[in-house]
C-alpha cells in the first residue's frame, strides 16, 4: 500500500504501454516513452474519470500534451512568418 494510490494505477498503465512502445522505431520509442512520463502530470484527472483505470483518459492526456505541443509550435511559425514580413517590408521600404 503506498500513499498516493492513484499514482499505482497510473504506473500500472503506463507499463501496460511498454510492449507498445518496445515495437516503435527508436526515435519514435522514446517519443512515446516521454509521453508517458508527462502522463503523471496528468493523474488527478486521469484518476477521476472511472474506476478501473480505463485506457481512455490516458489517450485524452496524450492528446491534450500533443495539442499543447502543436500550440506552441504553431506560435513559434507565426511569430517567425510575422518577422519575416516586416523584414520583407523594410527591404522594400529601402528601395
């Protein structure tokens, strides 16, 4: 029995994915394996979905920390293509 008994269902989750995980290229191997690890950042809301742990709220997790990625890549794009129009445009200016 441990103190935070959540956190052992999720654990047990996570290593179900493993053999997953053993199956992927390398690179995309230790993607995934990151994705898990951030999973714990996750466990309140994972936790409090249903018990028995289901599979699906951690698929939910999963998908809100790529959104998250793709956010801010998405923002970085942006911010550059911004950049590189008022760059554009002082070139012009100059002429």
């Amino acid at each position: 029995m441990t103190l935070f008994p959540e956190e052992d269902n999720l654990s047990r989750e996570v290593e179900s994915w493993r053999g997953f995980a053993e199956c992927l290229p390398s690179n995309d191997k230790e993607g995934f394996l990151k994705m898990l690890k951030k999973l714990h950042n996750y466990s309140m809301a994972i936790n409090t979905k249903v018990k028995p742990f289901p599979s699906e709220p951690v698929i939910m997790a999963l998908l809100l920390e790529q959104h998250k990625l793709i956010r801010w890549l998405k923002s970085r794009f942006d911010d550059g293509r911004e950049r590189n129009d008022r760059n554009k445009n002082e070139v012009l200016q100059m002429q």
